[in-house]
C-alpha cells in the first residue's frame, strides 16, 4: 500500500517536484505569485496547488510574459484551488494578443535588421532601427539617445 498523498509540501519538495532553485520559489512567493503558510514549527508548507501555478509560470515566462502581466493573471484566480483547464483557456486566450504582437514586432526588427547590415549606411540619424522616421530629427542636431532602447 502506497504512503497517503500529502496535502501540505515543503520548500524543497516543491524545489523538487517542480524543477526550481528555492531561491526562485521564495523570490516568487515574495512577488504575490504564490503563498505558503507557517507551521507550528515555523516552516514554510505550500499547498499542492503551487505546482500548477509554478507550471504556469514557467510557460508564461518562456513566452515573455512578464511577471506583473503574470500577477495579474493569478489575481484572477481563486487562492483555493490549483488552476483548472478552463482557467489555463482564460489565461492563455489573454496572453495570446501580447505573444502575437511581440512576435510581429520581432520579426520586423529581424527584417530591418537585415536590410540594415546590408546598407553600410551607419547613420543613427535616419535607421529605421535606432530612429524610426527620423522621430529624433524634430528635436534638433546631435546625439539624442546614448544607450538603447
């Protein structure tokens, strides 16, 4: 007969099971993404649905989702429970527009950048790059910008 599954799990279990340093899983707890409480002996115990959630977090952040973006998310989610398949939808289906937009955006800067290693021109004044439009020539000669966007 197996062991009863446990409800409650230490630091280093989640560490364990979820594949993170401690030291992310405090940082993470630090930012509002996940809780624990304190037991009688003053140690942290996290819920088994910190594993979900921690799950989550790991997808969104490969797909440059930003911690607060992140946050907000979970803030829309009950504490109670570990996230369900409908909630997953909700999320995702929200982060989608970002991840388009960004992939867009970054395809484009791939397209100029390549345009751009091939011109030679090396003019910060009129790259489509560093000064899209001449943006910066409105505000008169001289440097504008001294360290990228």
């Amino acid at each position: 007969m197996s062991p009863p599954l446990q409800r409650e799990l230490s630091v280093g279990e989640v560490a364990r099971r979820s594949g993170l340093a401690v030291s992310a899983i405090h940082f993470y707890e630090a930012k509002g993404l996940i809780a624990s409480r304190r037991n009688a002996g003053n140690q942290r115990r996290f819920g088994r649905e910190v594993l979900r959630r921690l799950a989550i977090i790991k997808v969104a952040q490969r797909t440059g989702i930003s911690l607060g973006e992140i946050r907000e998310a979970f803030d829309t989610l009950p504490a109670s429970r570990a996230p369900n398949a409908a909630d997953w939808q909700r999320l995702s289906a929200s982060w989608r527009e970002s991840l388009d937009e960004r992939i867009r955006c970054l395809t484009q800067l791939r397209d100029q950048l390549d345009h751009c290693i091939g011109c030679g021109c090396l003019s910060l004044a009129e790259c489509p790059l560093r000064n899209p439009e001449d943006e910066l020539g409105d505000e008169g000669c001289g440097a504008r910008l001294l360290a990228p966007d």
